[in-house]
C-alpha cells in the first residue's frame, strides 16, 4: 500500500482568525516536508492583509520564492514598484526578497493558491512592511 495523506477542506482549519478572507495552509494539514500549499479565499473589496496589520501591509520572504495562482477572479499583486493584474489561471513567480501585497478590488470572490517550500517559522522567514501599498 502506499503511504499517503488526504485532507478535506474542512478537515483544514482556517488561520485567518478575524480577518475578512479565508487562509488554509494545506501543506502543514497534510503533514508535508518540503511544500507549502496555501489556498486565500478574498471576498470583493479585500486586501490580503493579517489582523491586526495595517491596510497598507505588504511583506518579502528571506528564503523562499513564492508562486501566486489564481484559480477563480481577480487580483492585483503590488510588486515592489508594479502592480499586475491577475485573472483565473493566471500566475506570477516572485523572486526570494521582493516585497508584495494582494488586492481584489472587484465585486466577485477571488481564490488563489500559494506555493512555495516548506519554512519551520514562519515568523522569522517574513519582513514585513506594515506601509508598502497605501
């Protein structure tokens, strides 16, 4: 038999505590080494922002590139000084460093998976920058 792990979406806890999206880290649900695997539910008019941070929070990873896929509406994605536009299927690499921030300044609901490598702590792998897009 082989050794695998399979996770529902309820069986994977949001941890956005009082935030206004849904965060579900699939990677540490499912127990896994080397991925992570987040899936951001935005409804219309929300920023990407953790509670408690400011509206303008925008933040880099020390270690890990990142890959940011839509997979239903729309987003706009500050990087250092650009912002893109993203739809459905829609994906941008960001490179170890560059500092971002997620909008979805539409009416619908956006959902877009986040991939990177496994980090132990979190906190120690993310600068944050509570004023990047005001």
């Amino acid at each position: 038999m082989t050794d695998y792990t399979v996770a529902t979406l309820q069986e994977v806890p949001d941890v956005s505590g009082d935030a206004p999206f849904e965060m579900r880290m699939y990677g540490r649900a499912l127990g896994s080494d080397q991925l992570a695997v987040t899936r951001v539910r935005l409804p219309g008019h929300t920023r990407y922002v953790p509670p408690g941070m400011s509206p303008a929070f925008g933040h880099a990873h020390r270690t890990q590139e990142e890959i940011y896929l839509v997979t239903g509406g729309h987003v706009r994605v500050r990087l250092g000084d650009d912002v893109v536009d993203l739809g459905p299927g829609g994906a941008v690499l960001i490179p170890i460093g560059v500092k971002r921030a997620v909008r979805n300044e539409g009416d619908q609901e956006a959902e877009l998976l986040l991939l990177s490598v496994r980090v132990e702590d979190l906190r120690s792998e993310v600068e944050m920058d509570p004023d990047f897009w005001p």
